[in-house]
C-alpha cells in the first residue's frame, strides 16, 4: 500500500514539474475582520487566497436583513450593515468562487461572531 502511495506522489511530483504548472484551492485561506459593531450591525472585511483559475467571486450574508449579495475579481471584500442572527451576536456569510463558464469551484461558509 505505501509502495503505490509513493508512486502517486512521484507521478504527481513529475507532471508539475514537467508541466511547470501549480494548482492552487479557491478559498483554500478566508480570513474575517469585524469592526464598528454597535449591538445591531458591523463592517466585516473577507479576505482569500488568490487562484488564478477564478473569473469571479460572489459574497452575501444569510443572517442580514435585508441578505446582502456582491459580486467581485479581488481578493476580497468588505461589507457594511452585516447583522447577526436574531438573540446573538453570529452571521453566517458565504464566499462562491466561480470559473470562466461561470460554474461553481468552491464555496465556503463562514460564521463570524460580530463581538
């Protein structure tokens, strides 16, 4: 079992380096800063990893009232007016990456403790 374990790593090895090519994970490192919190909203800034292989990015808040849904080709966002679920201090965001063709590659939730 490890012998065919190393000769997959060794092939894989191999083609990146034939190829020179590197594939990084969409959303592979999303990190979140609250700030201005008053007890009802706040100002949440989502950063991630870049990956070439991304068109585009779609972000929104599921907890906001009204939800709140943006679109960008950065790196990352921030976004005003997030609040929390009701009785607590929790928002769930999301973080969709999108190809070309404009099909899914990663999503990635995130709950974010607004305090």
């Amino acid at each position: 079992m490890k012998i065919f374990a190393l000769l997959a790593l060794l092939v894989l090895t191999v083609g990146i380096i034939s190829t020179n090519q590197a594939f990084a994970e969409p959303l592979d490192s999303v990190s979140t800063s609250v700030s201005n919190y008053d007890g009802y909203s706040a100002t949440v800034e989502i950063t991630w990893n870049n990956d070439d292989s991304v068109k585009n990015y779609k972000v929104g808040c599921v907890s906001c009232t009204p939800n709140i849904v943006e679109f960008t080709t950065g790196n990352g966002m921030t976004i005003d007016n997030v609040t929390p679920f009701p009785n607590g201090s929790s928002a769930l965001l999301y973080v969709i990456s999108y190809d070309s063709e404009n099909n899914i590659i990663t999503a990635k939730q995130l709950i974010v403790n607004l305090n």
